[in-house]
C-alpha cells in the first residue's frame, strides 16, 4: 500500500497470450468508460442500498492522472448487478487538491451511500479524505471533507468508511472513518500510525480525528451492537494484528490494542530488490505486492466479531478464522479458511474480506485463492460461508487469472490491489475484485452478485464491470443438469453477437444468442437447453472482434 500511494506507481496490464476465453456483447448500454480510454482500475470498494436492495455501487481506483481530472469512478446497477452503468464523483471541494484513490463504499439505513477517497496536494504529500454522498449511486454531491490535517502537511492512507447501523446503539447512524496518517517533514515520514474521526450529521461536520497507535498497514472499522467501536491494524514487519476498541463512543480506547491473531503468524516475504523493495508480497522476486491485513466484520444481533486474519506458513500464504463472543477479549481456535481439504501447503490464499447479512446473520469471507491451479499461479476469487466449524468447501467466483501478467518497468510492479471487498443484505451478497487477465491491456474490476428468487434458486454471476476486449463467463451450473445455464457477458463496444452450443466436433447443437449489441454493456443471462444429451460441448460466441469459447459439461435431466 505505501509504495503505491509514495511512489506513485501507475500499474498497467500486458498484453500477453490468452489465458481462456475472452467474451461477448450485450443489448443496451451498461458501462461507459467516460474518459474514452482504458485504464487500469483497482482496488474496489462495494456497499448495497438499505433501502433498496436493486440498488449496488462500486467505487474503484484508477490512473492518476484519469482521477484528477475526471473525478473517481462509480459503476452502479439498479437491477442486482445484472447490468452497470459508469458515472464519476464531483472533483474535490478543494481545488488544490486532486483524487488519488483508496476508495471507501457504505450506506446507512436511510438509503444514503456516502464515498470516501484520498485526496492529494502532489507537492509535500500533504492531503485530505474528501466524501461525497448519494442515495441513488449516480448522482453524488460532495460533502464536507475530514481536516485531518489542518496545514495540509502529512498525507493519509488506507481510508476505511462504516456507519452505526444498530438502531438500538447510543450513536445509530453515525459514520466513522478510519485512515493510517503519514506525518513528513521535506518528504521524509516520520511518524504514522491509525486515526479515527466520526460524523452525526451525514457528514456534514467531523470530529477532531483521534490518534489511536502506530501500525503500518491496512485498518478496517466496524461497530457493535450496542455501539461499540472496533479498528482492527496489522503491522507487515512484526505481523501484530491487533484490535482497538471502545464502549464509550470513542473519548477512548483500549490501551494497549487487544492481540487478534497467535504468535505464531508471520508475516510474507520481504522484496529486496526493485521497487518495492522493503515491502511484502508474494509469488517470489518476481511476484506482486501484497501484505497479510485482517479483515473482520460484527453480527449486529449476537454481537460475535468474526475475523479472517493472513499468515505465511511453509511458504505459502494462508488465512485463518477466530471470532469472539466478548467485544476481543478472548477468541476462538483459529481454524484454516479457503482450502478445501484444510491442506495448506499446495496453495496461497489472501486479501480477504468479512461480511455480516445483518438480516440473516450469515457471515462470509471473500479472498483470492490459488487453489484452483496445482503449480500455485494462476488465482481466482473465491468465497467461504463462515461457521463456527469450517466444513463448507470456497465457492470458486471466476475463471482463474495469472496476477503476474502485468506490465513491469523500472519503477512498477505488478499490482491487483490492496484488498478485495464485499458487502451483503437481506440475502444478497456482493463481491468486487481486481483482475490483470493476459490479453488484456489493463486491470479490469469484476462484480459477483448472488441473490435469492421467489422460488428458492439464486442468482449468481460474475461480471465483468471494465474491459478493453469481449469477455464471455464460465457457464453457471457447470456441469449443468441439462435444463439451463446462465452466463455473462461484455462487450466494449457495439458489434454483432452469436452465441451457439458446439459439439466436440464443432456441429452446431443448439443457437442461444444471434443480435446486433449497440453499446458497450456487461449482463447476465439465463438460458434454457434443448435437447442437449450428455456430454462436453464448446460455447462459442462470435462478435465482430473475433470467436470466444468456453467449455460447458452436460451430466443429463
């Protein structure tokens, strides 16, 4: 995290060889790129409207230089991700100041999302956290910035935004935010550490931020049921993953910070060399920037914190889960999440992120994992439902990518962001994370949206939210039963579609898709089989950038 917001890194996809399938077009317009360029983007933050639940944002990083000028991006669906539309924040209130990323997504019960980001002056590393608010995801008006830093001198981080959504807490609807403040003197930094401050008015004014403890990486807040604050910080180089908590609304906390993870976790490796180096990651020296944060989330009802902590274990990355019953003071057995045979030494495992449904109760974490491919390169996303034992198997959300194909030069690496991200609500679940995909010219950000139908079956699709080229989803189910199949699909541009079902031998079994597509737009689709017997086939779509395939097994009605 530091080195992209110090140095001030642009990280951009290579294009290299195709991995898998690289997809197809849609009916009507969902996402527009309103600079006309393609960038990358990473990153994500992502938050459901409580007040309706059609409603999705996603916020995202971009280039710099496509931030200061047009503002940070926003993709919204109305209609429970099944399509996306692109709009961008207002420039900041201070002209002075220019957008510089960490986005930071959530909403409130009155049906209000309010966006925080990184503010730079780009002369001192001075900067602020500016916020802007929306109740509908695309129009978005700006609210007052948090003056963490007065004389504009010193540069926050890692800018994390939460709201008290118990209502049977002291401060209902109150927003906090979160940041790890860099103080500088002629560019050198020399103190840093975790800073909160909260607002009563729907950020309309903020209080005078608070200085908790020095920490040097990611912090996430949450809040209990009867209004507790908790901040969770990690510290890359001694791996303290730790928990500052309050009972009193924040005049304080504890001190010193409650101990999340054992003793025994250990931090990933340090680069020496290139520009990262002094910084953790993984895949090797010619691997990417990544460091192992703890991500947790609070049960509103039963008030358990859950949390899903990294760790570098037979040099591999692992996560572990613990929750506690008593506001941190103790926890549970930490158990392995995010390998199915609870074997952890064939796969990494990483950037999660915790997320309560606070109408059903049900927890979740979302990570990357490696487990899909056996040589321990190529990553997917993946999902687990959290429980007090760990039996489900991690639902794999895309095709695998290799993060390793992006462009490298003297002074980038390769770079899919500082975390995934994921919100639920009354049954739906919402996941974004970044994808460099060979092929590609750039990092794409992808969305998994999952909700239940009327009768009982769910709705579950990754789509692609930004790409350069064509893109076509695995199948969903695969295999399938023989009855349907959904799909997703993108286009960046209008062009002819065909989509037909091929035997091995490549005879046409069965037509699913033949239209003209006359913007650029991502969209899930469900279709029916016909006479489809048992056995592989070949999807095969056709748009004027050329033939897409993915594979589809048919096990029979």
């Amino acid at each position: 995290m530091k080195s992209f917001l110090l140095f001030g890194l642009l990280f951009l996809t290579l294009v290299g060889p195709s991995l898998y399938a690289q997809s197809a077009p849609s009916d009507s317009a969902g996402v527009t790129d309103v600079t006309n360029i393609f960038l990358n983007q990473d990153n994500p933050s992502v938050s459901i409207n409580r007040k309706n639940k059609n409603i999705i944002v996603i916020g995202s990083a971009s280039d710099y230089n496509d931030m200061d000028a047009n503002g940070m991006p926003v993709y919204t669906s109305t209609n429970k991700g099944l399509s996306w539309s692109t709009s961008r924040l207002p420039l900041p209130l201070n002209p002075d100041l220019y957008a510089y990323g960490e986005p930071s997504i959530t909403s409130d019960d009155a049906g209000n999302f309010y966006y925080a980001y990184i503010t730079n002056d780009g002369v001192d590393s001075g900067g602020n956290i500016s916020i802007a608010s929306s109740t509908d995801g695309k129009i978005w008006t700006n609210s007052t910035p948090i003056n963490n830093n007065s004389t504009n001198f010193g540069h926050p981080d890692g800018v994390f935004l939460t709201v008290d959504n118990s209502p049977i807490s002291t401060h209902y609807g109150r927003i906090y935010a979160v940041w790890d403040q860099f103080f500088s003197d002629d560019l050198l930094f020399t103190e840093e550490g975790a800073t909160i401050a909260w607002s009563d008015d729907k950020c309309k004014s903020w209080s005078t931020p608070k200085f908790l403890g020095a920490c040097d990486d990611y912090q996430m807040c949450r809040t209990g049921k009867q209004g507790e604050i908790y901040v969770s910080t990690s510290d890359s180089a001694g791996l303290g993953q730790e928990i500052f908590v309050s009972i009193n609304g924040g005049t304080t906390f504890s001190d010193p910070a409650l101990s999340i993870s054992s003793s025994f976790f250990k931090s990933y490796p340090f680069f020496t060399v290139g520009p990262d180096s002094g910084y953790t990651g993984l895949k090797g020296s010619s691997g990417f920037a990544a460091f192992p944060y703890v991500a947790f989330d609070v049960d509103l009802k039963t008030g358990r914190i859950h949390t899903v902590s990294g760790d570098y274990e037979g040099d591999l990355a692992d996560l572990y889960y613990s929750y506690s019953d008593n506001n941190g003071a103790t926890w549970s057995t930490p158990q392995v999440v995010g390998v199915t045979e609870k074997d952890v030494t064939s796969s990494d495992c990483f950037d999660p992120w915790v997320t309560v449904d606070q109408k059903t109760g049900e927890a979740y974490v979302l990570f990357h994992s490696s487990e899909p491919d056996p040589k321990n390169i190529f990553i997917a996303p993946a999902r687990v439902q959290l429980k007090d034992t760990l039996e489900g198997q991690p639902k794999i959300l895309n095709t695998p990518f290799n993060p390793l194909i992006v462009e490298k030069t003297a002074n980038t690496s390769p770079y899919i962001g500082d975390h995934t991200m994921s919100d639920a609500f009354d049954s739906i679940y919402a996941g974004a994370w970044t994808q460099n995909r060979p092929g590609f010219i750039d990092g794409d950000i992808f969305a998994y949206v999952s909700y239940q139908r009327s009768d009982n079956s769910y709705v579950e699709a990754p789509i692609v939210i930004h790409s350069s080229k064509c893109w076509l989803s695995s199948p969903y189910p695969n295999p399938t039963n023989g009855n349907s199949i959904s799909l997703s699909y993108y286009t960046p541009h209008a062009t002819r579609l065909i989509l037909d079902i091929l035997d091995m031998s490549g005879k046409k079994m069965q037509r699913l898709i033949d239209k003209s597509i006359s913007a650029e737009g991502s969209f899930t689709e469900e279709f029916s089989l016909v006479n489809i017997p048992t056995g592989s086939y070949i999807l095969q779509m056709l748009t004027n950038d050329g033939q897409i395939t993915q594979k589809l097994i048919v096990l029979g009605k």
